[in-house]
C-alpha cells in the first residue's frame, strides 16, 4: 500500500482504486480535535455540545475532501472535483469552524490587548477579508499557478491551506457575532455577502464559457473512464463554484436577513407595548 504526506498529481499516472492513506490529514484531524478539547481541559471549562458537533463536522469535512479518494482526484484527475473539494473547504469547513469557536476560547486564544490579535484585526476587516479570499479564489485557480502546485505534495498542501485560511478570514466578518471583533451587523452582513457572490462569478464564468480546457494537468490526465471528457469535466466545476457557492451564500443572506428582521419586529412590539403601558408622555 502506497502512503503519502498529502495529495498530488502526477501526470501521465493511471489512476487506480488502490487506497492510498495521506498522512498528513490524520495528523491536521487529529491536531484540530486534539487541539479544541485540550483548550477546553485547560481552562476548565464544559464543552458546549453544539460547539462540538460544528467544530468536529467542520474538522471531518477537511478530512473527507483532503482523504483519498476525493484529495486524490481533485490533486490530478478531474478539475470537478478540485472544485468540489474547494467548496466543501470554503462553505462547509470554515463557517463550520468559526462557529465551533466559543467567544470564550477566542478571547483566550487571541486576547485583545496581543499582537496576534491585532494581526487578525486588521486581516478580519470586511474589505481586506473580501480583497484576501477573491484574490486567492483567483490566483489560486489561474492555469500556471494550479498546474505548478497541484503537482507537488508541498504545493497542493500549501493551495488547500490558503483556501481554508482566506475562507476563515472571508467569514469572520458574516459569522462572528462579537461586534467588538470586527462582525458585521445586518444590513451590511447581508450585502457583504451578496458582494461575495457576484465577484465568484467571474472565475466560475471561466470554467463554463471557455472553448477549450483551461488546465492541461486535468485534460492530458490518463481518462477515468471510456469518453471522459476534459471540457464537460471543467463546465460542471464551474457549474459547481458558482451554483452550489452562490446557494450556500444566498441561504446565509436569506436566514440572517429573515432573523434580523424577525428581532427588529420583536423589539417593534415591545417598544409599542412600553408605550401603550405607559401611558403618552406629558407635553
């Protein structure tokens, strides 16, 4: 049985459904479980059962697309599922993960008054965040870039790092709920978002429209199977990027809108109560 650190390509190799274990995401899952429960042990605190389920699902998310079969397709094989593989990283994990944080364990692991505090601060802000994650979104899928890394165990760790690093700093701003670190309140929530969503169609847009294959990684690939065809297999990545992005953005802008609006209505109510009560005010 071959082992590997992480996923690769390798042009011209034949693919094969021999299992191939990448350590290096057995060792990344168990840092990021190990990790969170420690905190928790050491500042003894009880573990939020919600907070587990969405930090442990944003972990194993990670886990399943970097694992082979999925790290392995996408490495080399099919520009689909590179693209699945990095909408699992960007929609699913990061958000999974910011809200697996507690506000507690974010006040001990980046204090306000620390360096690396002010660091993230400063990477957090909603427009530095959007200008991060476009650009690697981007640079990220350009033809040269993708094809000089993907082909290296070191250069695809390092693409799925960035992907996962820009995406966490890309959602800081929509999932945090602590005003004082740089979260966003509704309506801006809403139409940072809806930005987000139209600025991801310029790289999908390629992937579908192009004449011809963009990535000769993927195209000159041995074919998984008889008719394979390079250009349907980068359609249905863009496809994926822009439909199945697009929808996971536009549900978060539909349930915080419809929550904020719910509470502003609420405290409508309760401030015509108030006044009903007592009665108008004396002139």
């Amino acid at each position: 049985m071959n082992v590997a650190w992480w996923c690769s390509g390798t042009p011209g190799l034949v693919w094969t459904w021999r299992y191939t274990p990448f350590l290096g995401v057995w060792v990344l899952t168990g840092l990021l479980l190990g990790g969170w429960r420690v905190a928790h042990r050491r500042a003894g605190r009880p573990i939020d059962p919600a907070a587990a389920r969405r930090w442990t699902a944003g972990v194993l998310a990670i886990a399943v697309v970097s694992e082979w079969p999925l790290g392995a397709l996408g490495a080399g094989y099919l520009a689909s599922v590179a693209v699945l593989r990095w909408v699992v990283l960007t929609f699913v994990a990061a958000p999974l993960l910011l809200a697996g944080i507690p506000t507690w364990l974010l006040d001990r692991w980046l204090p306000r008054s620390s360096r690396r505090w002010a660091v993230v601060r400063a990477v957090t802000r909603w427009p530095v965040a959007l200008l991060v994650f476009n650009a690697v979104m981007i640079g990220t899928h350009l033809p040269p870039v993708l094809e000089a890394l993907k082909v290296t165990q070191l250069g695809s760790f390092a693409t799925d790092l960035a992907h996962l690093g820009a995406a966490l700093l890309w959602w800081w701003p929509a999932m945090r709920r602590e005003p004082d670190r740089g979260a966003l309140q509704e309506p801006a929530r809403a139409f940072y978002l809806f930005a987000s969503s139209v600025l991801m169609f310029v790289p999908s847009s390629f992937l579908v429209f192009s004449s011809l294959p963009l990535y000769g990684l993927f195209e000159l690939a041995p074919p998984l199977w008889l008719g394979f065809d390079a250009q349907w297999d980068q359609q249905l990545g863009g496809i994926l990027m822009n439909v199945v992005g697009g929808l996971a953005l536009w549900v978060t802008i539909a349930i915080g809108f419809l929550r904020w609006a719910g509470a502003q209505e609420r405290a409508d109510a309760t401030a015509r109560r108030d006044r009903l009560g007592h009665g108008s005010p004396p002139r």
